[in-house]
C-alpha cells in the first residue's frame, strides 16, 4: 500500500510513501506528498526515505489530492491545492509557496464563480502552477468564454484574474517553449 520507492538495479523497495500523489520537488532530491485529511504537505529525502512535514493545514478539513497540484513550478517553489473549507462546506483555491511555507492565492471557489443555472457550482478538472511560477492555472470543467469555463491563468500571489488561455474543456498538461 502506497508508493513503492525502489532501488533502480536491484527494484528492491527502500521505503514506502503512504501518502496522495508524490511529486519530484525540482531542483532538490526531494519529493512532495499530501495527506488528506487533515490536510499536510509531507517532504521526503529521496536518498534516505526520511519524511518530515513541510507544511500543516489544520484549519482546513481535506485536500482534495486528484484536482490539486498538477506539477509543482520548475524552480521546486510552488504548488496548488484545492481544500475543503473549515466546517463552511466551501472549497478555496490555494497555492502554496514551499520555500517560505506560506499561502500566497486564497480564494473561496463560491466568490470565484456564478453557479451554472444547469448544474449549480462546478469544480475545476484540475488546478496547477505555471512551470515559470508566475501563474495559477485552472481548468474548468465546462468549455465557454465566460468566468469559470476553459482554461484561466491567476496571478500566483493574489488570485487575480489574468486571462483565458483557451475556451475548451479538455485535460492537458503544462510545458515550457523553448522560447
């Protein structure tokens, strides 16, 4: 149970993460993971399996580990999670800087979004960080050109809104150009 983290020549397991979703921390030899419930971001040194918690959340309920973090930026410094408010029943839209262990975007997903007059409040498919780091970057689970809808870069630090990428509902992944 968990992630098996094994010797590359002889795949004997080292050591087991038994939390959500690890992630590499780039630029360091560490990986990234989060607890449920309640909500913790775990650190663990990829060379002697030594876990050690980077950041606690306890007053949030849950993190919901299959919409949050994507990937974290390419400098190892931010992440995003998407959380259970504390006992409201809201959801916010954080990203997280794991240098300063600190929240930067903190923004309640009901201020954020109408509801749909079809299907009330809708999540994101899934919440990131651009890998330069300067952006918060949602997918929606509705295609459209109206708030909520497509794809929409934040401002990484406030939660502003910056633009919309495109207008499709599609699950993709982030990537640099060379330029």
């Amino acid at each position: 149970e968990g992630y098996h983290v094994r010797d590359a020549e002889t795949f004997d397991v080292l050591y087991v993460i038994p939390h959500s979703t690890p992630r590499w921390r780039p630029g360091t030899r560490r990986v990234i993971s989060v607890d449920n419930n309640p909500g913790r971001i775990f650190q663990y040194d990829v060379d002697t399996g030594q876990e050690s918690v980077l950041m606690e959340f306890s007053q949030y309920q849950y993190i919901t580990s299959s919409v949050s973090y994507e990937e974290l930026s390419r400098d190892g410094k931010w992440m995003s999670i998407y959380i259970t408010d504390d006992g409201t029943g809201s959801t916010r839209l954080l990203t997280i800087d794991l240098t300063g262990r600190r929240i930067a975007m903190n923004r309640r997903l009901q201020d954020m979004c109408a509801p749909d007059p079809q299907w009330g409040l809708l999540e994101p498919d899934w919440i990131g960080v651009s890998p330069g780091g300067k952006y918060a970057v949602i997918q929606w689970q509705r295609s459209g050109d109206s708030q909520c809808s497509g794809m929409e870069l934040y401002d990484i630090e406030t939660g502003q809104f910056i633009r919309r990428v495109h207008t499709h509902h599609a699950h993709s992944d982030l990537g640099l150009a060379p330029d």
